[in-house]
C-alpha cells in the first residue's frame, strides 16, 4: 500500500496499490480518470473500458467515495502532465479497483479552492473540513511543532512530567470548571486552570527542571485569540532561581527558533527588548506592543502647560504621529472619532500636514509655540498626521493605544513574514481597584515581589504599596500575550504578609493555600519559570486570525461544539449519582 506522493515515481513500470478518497471524477467516454486523495497528495487514476468491471465500478463513484486500486504506474504524455501536484508527472493504469466506503453529498467543502464553507458549517462537520489539504498540513504542522519544542527542551535537560487533571480550585483569574464528586458528596475538583501548584511542588519535591505541554482549562469568553475551554501551554518550572532574567534567556532562544527554522519567518530583532510594564504603557497604550510599526505615545502635556485651548487644559496630552495620514478623508477621520469615543475619549482632535501647511480646526486655538511643538516632538512632515488624547493619563493611554493598532491594521503595517518578540517586566504587585475602592492584586499573587519582605515591610501609605513590582514577565510576539512567567513567592512569611496588606488574616491564606503552605516549611528552594501558550503562538507561526483554525476540534464563539453537540444535558440518574440537582432559572 502506497501514499500518494511524490515518492511514487520511483515506482514507475511496477504494480502499486494505493487508497484515498475521491478527490474528482472525470469521464471522458472511451477513459475514466479518477483524482484519488490521501493526507500526502493527490494521483491520476485511469480507468480503461477492456477492464470490464473496475470500469463499471469507476462509472458509479462520486466525490469522497473511499476506494482502493492496484494497478501499473506510468509517465504521462508530456501534453497531459499536470506540474501544479508532486505526483503530476505519472498516473496508476488501474486493474482492480475496490469501493471501500460510499459517501453522500458533502453539506461543506473538502477542497481548499472553490467557495468556503461558513464557519458554523465546518465546526459542524468538523471531521469533514479536515480532509482540507490546508487542514492536513496544519495537523502535521502542529505535530511537528511540537516535536520541535520537546526536543529543545530535552536538549536543556528538563524532565517531562504529567500534573492531574482532577485538581483542586486556584484563583488563577478566571472561572473554574468544576467536577463534582461521587464519593464525597458536595464537594467538587477543579479542571486545572494551570498546574501552577504542582509545578511548584514538583520544586520543593527535588526536581531540577521541569516541563509539559500541559491542557488547561478556564471558563472565560472565547475571542479571536482565544480558544474557549481548554487549550495547550508549554508549562516549565526551574529550582535554585531566584532572578526571572534566568528564566526568560533559558527560553528565549526557543522563541527564536520557532519564528526562524520552524515558520521560516524573519525577526524584527534578534535582541529582544525588555521593556517595563510602566514604559510599556506609556510609550504603546497596551502591555502587549506589536513592534513592528511605530506611531509611539508622545507626551505633550508640559507643551501645553500653559494653554487656552479648553480641550487639552488635562491632566495628561499625548499624540501618534500616522505617516501618510494626511490623506485620511473626512468621513474616514470620523470612523476613528468614533472608535475613540467608544473607548472613552470625548472626541479625536488632529492636525493633517499637507502641501506645506498644518490644517486642522483646532489650530485657531492653539499657539504658535505648541503648534512647533507639536511638529518637533511628533516628527510630523508633509503627508503625516497627528491625532490626539487629552485625559486622565490612563484613559489617553488606552484610547490612543488602540487607535495606534487601528491605524495599523488600516495601512497594512504588519508584515506577517516579519516577527518582534518583547518581554514585559517589572509588573505592578497590587493594582487600584475603583469598584471596590480599595487595592488588590495586580497580576499574580504567587509571585515574589522584588525586593523581597523589605518591600512589602518598607510600604507604608497606598502609592508606595502601588510602587511595589513583581518579578513577574510576559513574552508578547506581534501585539499577542503568548507567554507569562514569573519567580515564585516560596516563602511562607512573605506570602502572609502580601495577602495581610490587603487585609487577609494568616488563617485565611492558610484556610485557602494550606497545601502548598506547608510544603513551603519543608526546604523550599527559590523557583522560578514561565508557562508559553501553545495555540496563540502557532496561530501567529502560521498567519492566521482566527485560534479557531489551528485547531482539529475548537467549540465556536458562543462555546459549543456543533459537532458533537456539547454542552448537553444528562439523565436524571447521572445527576443523583452526582448528589446533583437542577435549579430552573426563574421567568
């Protein structure tokens, strides 16, 4: 039995037998030429009326019958030769062929040219959008892509170790997805949204290096980056570091690799920028920068300390400069007005360069000074325009932030062959919380905040407890979070005095986090690490949009699987096994 590929060449003069599904049937009245598919490729069937009943049966098949045919390969005429396929060279003169299967008109399509299928259609017939050439090669391809992170990280002498999928909750950020018990009544496992806490155990219970390409589950809504349920993330944890820089240059050349000999794609830079979480939300708007275009924030509030202009009297003014952005009509000026205002902003002022001149209806406010100013500072020239924020410092960041990506997808500025990678650093420890006006956790409570105890002792007044950072870090490639890490907080005191500046009793943690608690008191070394999306960082690798398609069987927006028809009720008698009951919603 032989693939269909290019390899079959070698097979020339020789009986072959191969299988497939039909790719197309063409009758040509005296011949019958049938394009039989497998996952390698596509070869040319010929079917000669001298061959009574292989011809009967080749006058029946339809799209995606399953068939078998042995027969002797050949060359084609020259004129006959088809260079678009590897195997468009030869063809197999059958002289038996088999019906293994019969299929029934197809309801999506199972090529990749000609009309696409909805997106409900193929998640629906999953199994059938698989049979895509492109879908064939993106499962190889992720198969791959893994060998190719396994091998790495053997290369590095980490050990392979599988954590439980039945786990306890952790308040990892996001909702868990709960097990109820059989055996123990009211009680419930948790779906691990991480294996955060056995990662950390497997330090304290004397492993070096460790890593797996773990599942992880979260209850969260499913976006264009995000699958919904579960998804895949290469977890890694390494003893004796107590410094994140460790971690981040053990994994960084993977990074590297993977945009370089895996996708074949070419780095903005082969020095990856660590920039602090402070800088990078002042100079980008967001703590995920897409690097590979510019439009930075510039700040403009001490230019306009002293101004008329009753818009920008603000406690913070900044601006993008978009080159080319002169020619921006009105009406596509009022679509990213629009924008702004949905994202907060009371409107987007701007100034257009062109033919010499600025032009902008603000102006007749504005000052000689800050006009030159403004063009100074933006390094605005003819052609260009520069847009506009005047508000509370994180409102203009995060306006202006998302118009910086808005205008970059409007100019095709990201060059998909291209690839920046970043690390963000230095992540607040505690955050303001305005809903509940009071602090809270900024980011991850498990890890260690720099400085150690001294910081936390030395912070007496709400803004020095907000000055606190973590060693805390994410790795960000094209404007996408595919990595967090950080050192652990394995100090049984330090860990009771983060949670005591919130107010949380010694009881509570240890009511809460008792398990790992106490594996702390027995030798604990300092541990540190960083858990690498999987998903998110193929679907940058490969150029697409949408997570869903690098994927063999995702749920879809709303997070059902068409397929399959989850999630969907169970018998009663499952539900009391489970001590289970139902609660209707109310009318």
């Amino acid at each position: 039995m032989r693939r269909l590929t290019s390899e079959l060449k070698d097979f020339l003069g020789q009986t072959v037998t191969v299988s497939g599904w039909v790719n197309s049937r063409r009758d040509h009245g005296g011949l019958i030429f049938i394009d039989l598919r497998d996952h390698e490729g596509i070869i040319q069937l010929v079917v000669t009326p001298e061959n009574t009943e292989a011809f009967k049966l080749a006058e029946t098949v339809r799209d995606e019958f399953v068939l078998t045919a042995t027969g002797t390969m050949r060359e084609r005429e020259e004129s006959l030769k088809n260079p678009n396929i590897a195997t468009g060279d030869i063809e197999l003169v059958v002289s038996e062929l088999t019906l293994l299967n019969r299929s029934e008109p197809l309801p999506v399509n199972t090529h990749d040219d000609g009309e696409k299928s909805s997106e409900e259609m193929r998640l629906k017939y999953r199994y059938l959008d698989l049979r895509r050439p492109s879908m064939q090669n993106r499962l190889k391809r992720r198969s791959e892509y893994y060998r190719f992170i396994r091998n790495y990280m053997y290369d590095r002498d980490f050990t392979e170790i599988t954590t439980p999928i039945l786990a306890n909750s952790s308040p990892e950020g996001a909702r868990d997805f709960l097990v109820p018990s059989r055996l123990h009544p009211g009680k419930f496992y948790a779906l691990p949204q991480a294996p955060q806490q056995f990662k950390q155990l497997l330090m304290v219970g004397g492993v070096s290096r460790y890593f797996q390409i773990a599942p992880c589950f979260r209850d969260e809504d499913p976006r264009a980056d995000r699958l919904y349920g579960d998804f895949y993330q290469l977890d890694m944890e390494m003893a004796f570091v107590d410094d994140g820089e460790v971690v981040r240059q053990e994994i960084e050349p993977l990074y590297k690799k993977l945009v370089t000999e895996f996708a074949g794609k070419k780095l903005l830079s082969e020095d990856v920028p660590r920039i602090p979480f402070q800088e990078a939300m002042e100079k980008y708007g967001v703590d995920k920068p897409d690097l590979r275009y510019g439009m930075e924030l510039i700040e403009l509030t001490d230019a306009f300390a002293n101004t008329d202009f009753k818009v920008f009297k603000a406690p913070c003014i900044k601006a993008i400069c978009v080159k080319g952005g002169a020619s921006l009509t009105r009406s596509q000026i009022d679509e990213f007005t629009e924008k702004a205002k949905k994202l907060g902003a009371g409107g987007l002022a701007y100034i257009l360069y062109s033919e010499g001149e600025a032009k902008s209806p603000i102006l007749k406010f504005m000052s000689e000074q800050e006009i030159a100013a403004v063009k100074e500072r933006t390094g605005a020239e003819d052609g260009d325009a520069v847009f506009f924020g005047a508000d509370e410092r994180a409102l203009v960041n995060k306006v202006l932030g998302q118009l910086r990506i808005a205008f970059a997808d409007f100019y095709n500025l990201k060059d998909p062959n291209l690839v920046s990678l970043c690390w963000i650093v230095d992540f607040p420890f505690y955050e303001w919380d305005d809903k509940r006006n009071k602090l809270d956790f900024g980011h991850n409570p498990f890890s260690m905040p720099k400085g150690g105890l001294a910081a936390l002792e030395n912070a007496k007044t709400d803004e020095e407890k907000l000055a606190i950072v973590a060693d805390q870090f994410d790795m960000v490639m094209n404007g996408y979070e595919v990595a967090s890490g950080a050192v652990r907080n394995y100090n049984p005191e330090i860990m009771f005095k983060v949670f005591n500046i919130l107010g949380y009793s010694n009881e509570y943690v240890e009511a809460r986090f008792g398990g790992m608690l106490n594996a702390f008191k027995f030798g604990a070394p300092p541990h540190a690490g960083c858990a690498p999306g999987l998903d998110r960082i193929f679907m940058v690798l490969e150029n697409e949009e949408n997570i869903r398609d690098i994927v063999a069987f995702p749920k879809n927006g709303n997070g059902i699987d068409l397929m399959m028809n989850s999630p969907s009720t169970v018998d009663q008698a499952q539900l009391d096994e489970s001590h289970l009951a139902i609660i209707p919603d109310e009318d």
